[in-house]
C-alpha cells in the first residue's frame, strides 16, 4: 500500500530540546517536502527536496533544519524548538516535479512545545 | 506568484442539499489545481485535480469542479452533501517546476453538514 509515514504523531516537548520528526515514503518518489498546518493558514511548506541531497526552503524556514540522505527518508529536524513552532505538520511526497502529479501526505504530526 | 482565495471559511448545509464550495485562484501560468478534504485528526486526502485536460473535473465521492479561466475560479460542487462529507476543504494551486513544485494552500473552508 502507498504510504507516507510520518513519526511521531503526538509529540509534546520543551523549549530547546531538540526533536526529529521521521517521514517516510514507499513509492520510489523523488520529491518530498514538510508543511506546517495553521488555523486560518491552511498548509504552509517549510523545505522541499527534489532528490536525494537536494533540498530547499520553503515559505516557512526559520527554525528548522532537513536532511535527505535517502530516497524514501526526510526527516524534519527541530534544533532548538520554541512555542511558535506548535503546530501540524505534514511531510508529503509525489513522483516528480511534474505540476500534474498527485501529491500524497502523511497523517500529520501535533508538536506543542511549552 | 501563485495565490488561493477561499471564499468562505465555513460552510453549513443540511444533508441532502447541495454543497457549493468556492475557489479563485491567480497564477502566472497554467496552474495544476486540486481540491484536498481534510477529516479530524487526519490527514489530507485528494479529491480531485486539474491538469489542462477537461475543465470539468469528477472526482472521488461525487465530488466536482469546474475550472473557468476567465473567471480564475475552481468551485467544488456535490449535488446532495452526506453527513460523512463535514471535513475541511483546502482549495490548492501548483505552477509545477517553474516554482519547484509547491503547493500553494487556501486557508481552507470547514463544511458542515446538518441533520
């Protein structure tokens, strides 16, 4: 089955101590990238990545750090996580870069940091 | 630039009724669109996309959209909405390579279906 998994799903940190959120994809997808969902935002995109060693900044950067080391991984790293970075997360993959590819997106991760 | 409008950030109907969800969109090419539902605590599931083929799109659920150029708009239709159909609805555009595959997001339309 096609999935994008992403861990943890419930996540609730402190100030500072820093976090990865894991994502995952079984479908050989070159293209994957992470947004933060916010009320009244929708979906905000923070990094993307066109193939392995290949990424790049979204709209949403400040704060956050990725990798993409492997094809099926892009794990979301949180250095020094602060209470504005409480939010949804979704990692998201698809084929290519292709407009007419269909996107598919995790189930999300709740991150609150206090 | 790519932008997405909602026009309503919530929407009520009651079941059987149709459901009309609008879209307007701006775009300085020809854009990809889709339509995304959202149901609590889960993630985001595709309805349905348009990609410069037929400008009436049918997709998942009876679920429809028309995309009118000369109007930028991309409204959701269903003819008769099911209790199961209250979600969020997040209306999305794509310029493709030339703006390296981002998905732009409306602020998204929350639907309520009455019984």
């Amino acid at each position: 089955e096609a999935q994008v998994t992403q861990n943890p799903r419930y996540l609730i940190t402190v100030t500072g101590k820093k976090l990865t959120v894991t994502c995952s994809q079984n479908m050989n997808h070159e293209y994957m990238s992470w947004y933060r969902q916010d009320p009244g935002l929708g979906l905000r995109q923070i990094y993307y990545s066109m193939n392995v060693e290949v990424t790049d900044k979204g709209d949403v950067p400040e704060g956050y750090k990725v990798s993409r080391k492997e094809k099926r991984n892009f794990p979301l790293i949180l250095e020094s996580p602060s209470p504005n970075q409480t939010s949804l997360y979704f990692c998201a993959s698809s084929l290519s870069l292709n407009s007419g590819n269909t996107i598919y997106f995790g189930e999300g991760s709740w991150l609150t940091v206090v | 630039a790519q932008s997405v409008t909602q026009l309503d950030s919530h929407v009520s109907v009651s079941e059987g009724t149709p459901v009309l969800l609008r879209c307007n969109y701006s775009s300085s090419y020809s854009p990809s669109l889709f339509w995304y539902v959202q149901h609590p605590n889960k993630g985001l599931q595709l309805l349905l996309k348009y990609t410069s083929a037929a400008t009436l799109v049918k997709g998942i659920n009876g679920f429809e959209a028309e995309f009118k150029k000369s109007e930028t708009s991309f409204h959701l239709t269903k003819p008769s909405a099911h209790m199961s159909d209250a979600a969020e609805y997040f209306c999305v555009v794509s310029d493709g390579a030339a703006y390296g595959n981002k998905l732009v997001f409306g602020a998204g339309t929350i639907l309520r279906v009455k019984s």
